[in-house]
C-alpha cells in the first residue's frame, strides 16, 4: 500500500510526535518520520495518516499506540564503555565525595534514557571494577521511553557491535558468549532495575529525578530547544543537592538553561545543581 501525507497532514503530525514524546522530525526529516510510522499505519488497516493522527490525538485508547509510536521512532545505537571520562569522573571523584557526606546511607543513579541497557550496564561495570558493590547500597535505575528497547536490556543479550568499545578484559569478566550473541553477567545484570519513561511526562520524571546523579547523554540532540529546557527544569526541581546531570559530549545546555553550571570534572565536563532556578530565555 502506497500511503500520501499532504504537507499539513505532515505537520500537524510531527507536532503531535514531538508534543508528546520530544523527538523532533525538521521539514528536512519529516519523511523519516511517516517512514518510521508506515507499518503501523498499515497494520491499523488506515488508508491515511491523517487517519492515524487522529486515533493518536483523539482515541481514548490512543495510550497503547503511543508505545508502538515510541518503539517505531526510538534510536537504539548505542554500546558499551562509550563516553567513559564522564563516567570515571562520577567512580573516581564524585561518588567519593557523595560517601564522605552520606556515610551509611544508599546512593541513587539514574540512567533515564538507557536505550537497549549499555550506558547503565557500562556505569556498573565501572563500579564494581572500583569495589564500590561491596562497600555502600547502590541503586541504579535504567528508564527508556520505549519498552522495545527496555525489553531487549532485560534480556541480557547483546551483539558483537555494542561490545566494540570495551576493553577485552571487561568483555571476558563480565560477557559470556552464546550462539546469538553476548550475554551479561546476571549478577551484573541484578544491580539494575529498569522501568519505562517518557522524559517529557514530568510526573513520571518526577519519580525518578530525586537521585544526586542523573545521566542523559545522547538523547537531546533529538529534542528542541523548548523540550531540552523543560526536561531539564523537571530534572532541577527535583533532583537531589549538591546534584550532577551527565548530557552528552556533543549536548550543551549553556544557552537553554540556567538551572546547571558546566564544570570540568576530572578529564570531562559535567553540569551541576545552581541555587538559581531561574532559566534562560529561548
């Protein structure tokens, strides 16, 4: 079947795609996003998109198809041991810090756009090498708007691809190989917990975002400049102090926000807590 959107269908959309899940598809890309959408189109049986914009927009059920849309549209690219200065510098200088003024007490992280599991599998890696499983409670939440991807970290299985990073000591302390590819160790695996989040609902990041470090790398160079400041201020009014947020190295929120201040921790750059809550005009 041969699907035609008019310009306007196009549009009204994309706008309802990054409403409701911040994934932004430019004029440039919009074609990216009905190819994305085509099967599910297809397997509703509709002759339009514009049919399919309105079961998402007005059915009462349209919750359930929101998951589809979130799995159809996720970027899932990703691997192991990726942007390690930034997660060194959270081991080996702020995670001492945070001990030293909460002795005893379990300390939180959050991975909250985890994809497919790497970054918070990577994160507890690092941990375990530096022997801190063995001397605080530590609490690594996983979170991912799609449950496709969320489904495949659980399982624990993972290509040849996503380990090309890691270093062959890593590889063979923590992977055990198998006919479909590489599986983590379980008892790794355990100090995650995973659960499903839409960034752009506050009141599910509000569930999440009360930890002293946050991580969400790479996902912002999807969202608009208006999405990236609201996430961030749910982030900041919730997050824990003094607080850390780990963004990407090719993200910056230094013209959308001023809830966070850029330090240099270690060998990476990292954003902190500010006492100001007042954001940045757009």
């Amino acid at each position: 079947m041969d699907l035609l959107a008019p310009n306007c269908t196009e549009t009204i959309l994309r706008d309802l795609v990054q409403e409701r899940t911040g994934m932004v598809f430019n004029d440039d890309k919009g074609h990216l996003l009905l190819d994305k959408l085509t099967p599910l189109v297809i397997d509703r049986g509709f002759q339009s998109f514009l049919d399919y914009y309105y079961l998402l927009k007005y059915d009462d059920k349209a919750d359930d198809e929101w998951r589809r849309v979130l799995d159809a549209i996720a970027v899932q690219e990703t691997f192991f041991w990726r942007e390690m200065d930034q997660i060194r510098a959270l081991v080996d200088i702020l995670v001492p810090q945070w001990v030293e003024r909460h002795k005893g007490e379990p300390l939180q992280i959050w991975s909250s756009a985890c994809a497919s599991g790497e970054e918070p599998l990577t994160i507890a890696m690092a941990l375990s090498e530096a022997g801190w499983f063995t001397k605080i409670p530590i609490e690594i939440q996983a979170t991912d708007g799609s449950e496709a991807a969320l489904k495949k970290a659980k399982c624990g299985l993972f290509r040849e691809r996503a380990l090309r990073n890691l270093p062959l000591a890593m590889r063979n302390k923590y992977f055990k190989q198998e006919s479909e590819g590489w599986r983590i160790d379980p008892e790794l695996q355990s100090r995650v917990k995973w659960d499903t989040v839409n960034l752009v609902n506050r009141s599910q990041v509000s569930m999440y975002a009360t930890v002293p470090f946050i991580f969400c790398r790479n996902v912002f160079i999807y969202f608009s400049s208006e999405t990236i400041r609201r996430v961030v201020r749910t982030f900041a009014d919730y997050i824990q102090r003094p607080a850390y947020l780990f963004v990407g190295v090719s993200e910056s929120l230094l013209k959308i926000s001023n809830d966070f201040e850029l330090l240099n921790i270690g060998d990476a750059f990292v954003y902190r807590r500010t006492a100001n809550r007042e954001s940045l005009s757009i």
